[in-house]
C-alpha cells in the first residue's frame, strides 16, 4: 500500500490531502476480507465549502483507493492537521493486517 498524506497552508487555516493506492493483490485482499472503514476525526476542522449539512467522519478504503485525488479537509491551525494525519496513517497502516 503506498499512503500519501500531505499538509499545506491555505486561506482557511492546513489543508491534509489523503491518498492511498493498492496493489491488485491488496485490492483483492480488501474486498475478500471485507472493506475497512477509515475515520476521519473532525477536531479542529473548518467547515468545508462542498455544501454538506454534516462533515465526513469516515470513508471505506476502497473509496479513498478509488478516488485520484485523494480527500482532503482543512484545519483552523498546523496542531489539528498534525493529529489528523497521525491518526488516519494509523488506521491505513493496519488496515490490511489479517485479523
């Protein structure tokens, strides 16, 4: 599994870009073990401008693999964005591990 998470500065406060992408064996694991919900913690966040009446809290493996550009949510400040990224690396590193 290759992750990619990535930080930087916008109007808005530290935006965190989530990427994964899967091996077809990976993909293959995945779908035959069932799919993993990733959660996606909302302290410190900034509403978003997509028009959502609530934010995101998680998203299946599968769909953040499947998307190019990732998912990508913004924080009031760099402290929010770092246990942000801690947290979701956290879960995609173990999320494939046999139970």
């Amino acid at each position: 599994m290759e992750i990619t998470l990535g930080s930087e500065e916008v109007a808005a406060g530290v935006a965190v870009r989530v990427s994964v992408r899967l091996t077809g064996r990976e993909l293959n694991r995945l779908f035959l073990s069932g799919d993993t919900l990733i959660q996606l913690p909302l302290e410190g966040a900034v509403p978003g401008d997509d028009a959502a009446p609530f934010p995101r809290t998680s998203i299946f493996l599968s769909e953040l693999a499947g998307s190019g550009e990732g998912f990508t949510r913004v924080f009031a400040d760099a402290a929010a964005a770092a246990a942000f990224e801690a947290e979701v690396r956290r879960q995609l590193e173990t999320a494939l591990e046999a139970p």
